[in-house]
C-alpha cells in the first residue's frame, strides 16, 4: 500500500513539473517576440519622384513606419534612370518590394496581380476608383496596381491675352475651329506672341486623345491592325491640322534643341494657349500668371476623346514581404495619404468628392476628361508597340516640318507591320 501512494505521489509531482514547465515556456514566448521583432523588416520602395514630391515620399515612408514600428521602408530613388535601374533590379532578381509602375506591358510579368489581396481584405473598395484608371493597370484581366495618380490633357490659357484682345474665355464644348480661329486672332509676330505652341517632336501617345477625338486610332482596339489606322483620313487630317497652324503662324514650335520650352514660352507671355497635363498648374500658378483651363476641342459633330498619363503602385513578384507590401499599397492610397500628395490628382472618387477637388475650376477640366477618356492606348495593345511608335514618331516629326503627312504616315505603316502579330 505504502508504494501505491508513493507511486501516485510521482505521478503527480512529474504533472506538476510539466505543467510548471509549459507555463514557464508560454510566459517567455511574448519576450523572445519581442527580441525578435527588434530587427526590423526592410520594405523597399522605389520611386521616379525627386524635390519636393520626393520629400512627400519620405514623410509617407516615416508615418508608415510609425503606424508600423517593426517595418524600415527603404525609399530607392531612382529618377530619371527608373525605367533602367527597374529592369536591372528585375534581371538579378533582387527588385525593390514595391514600386511606382506606369508601363504595365513592360513590366507585368515581374508583378504581382493584386486581385487575391483585394478579394480577401474587405478594407478597399475597388468601386471607389475610377474605372479609366484601373483599366490601365490591368493586363489580360488581372490587376497589378492600385492606381496612385493621374492627369488628363487640357488647354491652358492667358487670360490676360484674351483680355487684351477682348476675345471672350474659351469654354468646353468649343471645336478645333474655334481653336485655330482664336489662336490666329491672338498671334502677333512683330510682338513674338503666338495663339499656341506645338511640340517639335510631340509625344504619341499624348496625340492619341486628339486622333480618337477625330474618330480615328493609330492601332485597331485588337492591336492587329496599323494600316487603315495609323494612315487613315482622319488621323492625317489631325496631324495635318497642327502644320497648318505652324505654317499660317498661329501656332510655333517650342521644346525643340536650343528653344525654350512650352511652359516657359507660357509663362513669357509669348504663347497664348498650351495643351498639357497637370504637371505644370503649380509653376504657372507660383510665376502669377493670370491663366485658366478648359477641356480640349471636338471635331465638327464628334465626341471629344481624352487620354491619360497613370502611375500606380505594384508589388514586384519576387518579393519576400508579399503581405507587408500590400499594406503599404493600401496606406498610400489611404485619405492621410492622399491629402499629402499634392503633385497628384487624386483617384478615389469618395475623397475627391470629400476635398471638394473637381470644384476648382482650374481642376475641374481634368475630371471632366477623365469621364472622357475610354480608349486604350495602343502600347497596351500590342507587345511591339516601343518599334512601331518609333516609325511613327519619325512620320510625325517631319511632318511638323512641312513634310507630307500622308506620304510619311504611309511609309511609317509599311515599315512598321512586320512588328504585329510577332
């Protein structure tokens, strides 16, 4: 009887044992976290953003970081060597966690498609951006970024021009022959004052907004077709249209070798009118110029068509911090967030509706493009987009130069067809 009692009295001291053992375990569990977590995790971003915007940057960093104290957001700034300093990052298989994106074609294999992430957190509301936007994110129906920011084009004006020469402001709705009727009443050579400046050599993609607006494309919404496109009536016709103007002296070219730019011209008072995004409302506003906005032109009985120039945020495939990266996707685009970025016109619908932004009627002409802007620029539909468009560049920029547009543009079709379908 005796050990039967000692028996169950070691029984019970080795439960006693394990059980004091398992709590003393528990207990240091919270300590070793919390040694852990004194190394931080590197979340790396990279950015094209320098000067100020690239302070803003920085500061977001730091307010994520604080919201989040066991996470160093490293800001790459890369410039105007991103586009080479990105690919580089993507050969070695050592990209930065996440990163601004604008060229989706280029780049989406080395991305990650965010839609999992969306479909599971039910903190982001998708419908709150507009559509336009996500569709330039968007490559073979998945998404792989938030869109971050945007501009449209519009016209800016002098309006101390227009005073001068008691013309009345234009307003949407206006037609490119109201356009090219008021800049030849506005144009002065012996004052070197010109109704509007025209790129020496202007981005394509940027002409996309004025050919759609003309019924026409440089590619077919398939991305298999240039010829009929490209060289259409239409598209001549749009080309044509701003030689014209440089040839009756309404309009002059700026932004060429050894020439001021447009937005220098601008603020000179030596253009009246200049098409661009909104990059440089913030300059002409600091130079006190007395200016406004509006929408661009229609042609005769057809719809005005807009473009737009997106960046977005995007997690690079390889990263190791899939989860953390996405958080910071999610802040940047937070209303805190937002309400920081002053260089960016903001893309959730609810928090330009609560800043009361599309209100500003120097804004206001950006929005109204967006609502306009449905077509898909031709680098997203076809892979070979970069070899065509230099052929078409090169039709485009001679022809600036009094050369024959239908005669280039044909001969940039010829040259470029080879490219599809490769």
């Amino acid at each position: 009887m005796k050990k039967f009692w000692i028996t169950i009295l070691v029984i019970m001291l080795v439960f006693v044992t394990a059980a004091c053992s398992n709590n003393k375990s528990s207990k240091s569990e919270p300590n070793q976290i919390r040694k852990e977590q004194k190394h931080k995790i590197v979340l790396r971003f990279a950015t094209w953003d320098s000067g100020e915007s690239l302070k803003i940057q920085k500061k977001i960093a730091k307010k994520f970081e604080e919201k989040n104290p066991y996470i160093k957001v490293q800001v790459e700034e890369y410039g105007d060597e991103f586009d080479q300093k990105l690919s580089a990052s993507f050969g070695a298989k050592n990209p930065p966690d996440v990163m601004y994106m604008w060229n989706f074609p280029a780049y989406f294999q080395n991305l990650e498609p965010l839609d999992n992430f969306i479909n599971r957190d039910p903190f982001i509301d998708m419908n709150d951006y507009y559509q336009g936007l996500l569709n330039h994110s968007t490559m073979y129906r998945k998404l792989y970024g938030i869109p971050a920011g945007f501009t449209t084009r519009v016209v800016y004006y002098n309006k101390d021009i227009f005073d001068a020469a008691n013309l009345p402001y234009p307003k949407d709705g206006w037609t490119w022959d109201d356009f090219k009727g008021i800049a030849k009443k506005l144009t002065d050579p012996a004052k070197e004052q010109y109704g509007f400046g025209v790129r020496q050599e202007p981005d394509t993609y940027d002409l996309q907004g004025i050919v759609w607006s003309n019924g026409s494309s440089f590619i077919s919404d398939d991305g298999s077709e240039i010829a009929g496109y490209m060289n259409s009536p239409e598209t001549i016709e749009s080309i044509r249209m701003l030689t014209d103007m440089i040839q009756d002296t309404s309009a002059v070219l700026v932004d060429g070798k050894n020439q001021q730019s447009g937005e220098e011209n601008f603020i000179a008072g030596k253009i009246a009118m200049w098409e661009s995004g909104f990059w440089p409302l913030e300059e002409f506003k600091e130079a006190n110029i007395n200016f406004g906005t509006v929408e661009m032109p229609a042609f005769n009985g057809k719809p005005v068509k807009g473009v737009i120039s997106s960046s977005a945020v995007s997690i690079a495939r390889d990263s190791k911090n899939k989860d953390l990266a996405w958080e910071f996707v999610k802040y940047y685009n937070s209303p805190e967030v937002v309400k920081m970025r002053k260089a960016d016109l903001p893309v959730r619908i609810s928090l330009v509706k609560e800043m009361k932004t599309e209100k500003d009627p120097l804004i206001e002409p950006f929005y109204k493009m967006l609502e306009r802007s449905n077509g898909t620029p031709a680098f997203l539909l076809t892979k070979n987009w970069d070899a065509i468009n230099r052929n078409l560049s090169a039709a485009i920029n001679a022809t600036l130069l009094e050369q024959d547009a239908e005669t280039l543009l044909n001969n940039a079709v010829k040259d470029s067809e080879k490219y599809l379908g490769q």
